[in-house]
C-alpha cells in the first residue's frame, strides 16, 4: 500500500492511496489543477483514480469534488446523509453508499461514524493484504468501542488540530473556541497523542499528523506533544507531519 497525503488543513485535504488493484482519493478539497499537479509528482494521472471516498460534506473536503467528477467520471462513496448532501453537485449515478463495510478491488474497507458538527462523518479502515491504513479527521472524540477495530494499523493519519492552551489563548471568539474543543470539533495534540498509545501495536510502522490548525497549533508543537506522550509510552515511531500546501512523501507499507 502506497499513500500521500496531498493537502491537509483547513483549506484543503485529500490523500492518495495505492494498491496492486486500485487507485483512489479520500476526499476532494483542492482544486483540480493542484491535485493533478501533486499527483504528477508521482507519475500518477487524475484519470486513473476510479473511487473517491469522502469522510464529510465541508467544504475544506469536498471543493474539487464536482470538478474532478466531472473531468474523470470518478465513482464517489460516502454515508448516505453525505451522499444525500452531493446530489446538489454530484449526479446521482457517481453516488454509491458505504454501510459500515465493503470490498473494493483489494481493499477491505470499513467506516466508523465520527463525532463531527457535519451529518454522516466517516473515518475508514483500509486494509490491504496485511497491512492496514487507519484515516481519521475531524472528529471531537473517537467512540471508544472502536478501539479494538483501530487498534495494531500500519499506519495511522489522524488528526491532532489544536493546541489546547494556544486555542484558548488565542484570537478566536469564545463561541468558535467552543466549537474547536467540543465534542463535534477537533482533535487536540494531547487527545490524539493520547489515543495512539491506545492504538499503536506491532504492526504499526508510521504515524502522519493531519489536518493542523494554522492559528492554534505549529508543526513544531504538535510533533513535540504527541511524540513525548507516545514515548512515555514506550513507543518509538516516525512521525510525518502532514501539511496543507506540500504534499507528503509517499509512504509505503
């Protein structure tokens, strides 16, 4: 399995995932022109990606969509409110429901609902081979009868938004604050630190920290908080930090 993470922030996110069999995106929040540009870099055409598997309906995740739809004839997948929100951009025969579990090509996927002020938010599982992608982005809190499922991935892209004290600290309104830190928002550094350590077993070989806010939080920040949780942990792993204008390098397990 072979993923890149395109763009990820709250101007944008999609993310590049490869197999033997298949070709596909998980969301379209950059214009079509950066994404084929980015997905150049890895002699990878627009036109080969046949799926696109969207997590939420804002707009940071879905502002390509129709665009690269429309020039690639992709297929889309979603939960049926997000779905039932794309049929204003998206015909309906591009449209396809993912209850809880399907078969893609090679992949196995699973969806588990997020905690998200956006109707239907997914997180996915995708396993291919022996080796499993765990995506999670926008969420207040991850369920914890998950757990079991999430847990020993081979990688895992999750979100670690904020800082919490720079959040508070800093120039948002009190009411936008709220939202950030509720239970419908955003991961902090801490939680999603806290969380790996939940997760991370023997088969885990990177972490990739996603979707950092550019007022709350700092690459810097992030990579010192959750790898100083995950260390005291015990745990030792790289840490890629995803970021909103350079896409990634491809990651290979």
């Amino acid at each position: 399995m072979r993923i890149k993470v395109l763009a990820s922030g709250s101007k944008g996110n999609s993310t590049y995932i490869e197999t033997d069999d298949a070709k596909i995106l998980i969301d379209v929040g950059i214009n079509y022109i950066t994404l084929q540009s980015k997905l150049e870099e890895i002699s990878v055409s627009p036109e080969e990606i046949e799926a696109v598997f969207i997590t939420h309906t804002h707009n940071d995740h879905i502002k390509g969509l129709a665009s690269f739809v429309k020039r690639t004839k992709a297929q889309v997948y979603g939960s049926s409110p997000v779905l039932e929100e794309l049929t204003k951009i998206i015909p309906e025969n591009n449209l396809h429901v993912i209850e809880n579990e399907m078969n893609y090509k090679d992949m196995e996927i699973e969806t588990f609902k997020t905690s998200h002020d956006a109707k239907g938010s997914l997180l996915y599982k995708i396993k291919n081979k022996q080796d499993t992608l765990v995506y999670i982005t926008d969420t207040g809190y991850v369920n914890e009868r998950y757990f079991k499922a999430l847990s020993n991935a081979s990688i895992y892209v999750l979100e670690s938004n904020h800082d919490e004290k720079m959040l508070m600290d800093g120039p948002y309104p009190y009411y936008l604050k709220q939202r950030v830190i509720g239970d419908e928002g955003h991961l902090s550094n801490h939680t999603a630190g806290t969380y790996l350590t939940s997760w991370i077993g023997p088969k885990t070989k990177y972490i990739v920290l996603a979707h950092l806010s550019e007022n709350n939080n700092t690459e810097e920040v992030a990579f010192s908080t959750v790898n100083g949780i995950l260390k005291a942990s015990g745990f030792d792993l790289p840490i890629i930090i995803a970021k909103q204008h350079d896409a990634t390098d491809v990651i290979e397990v």
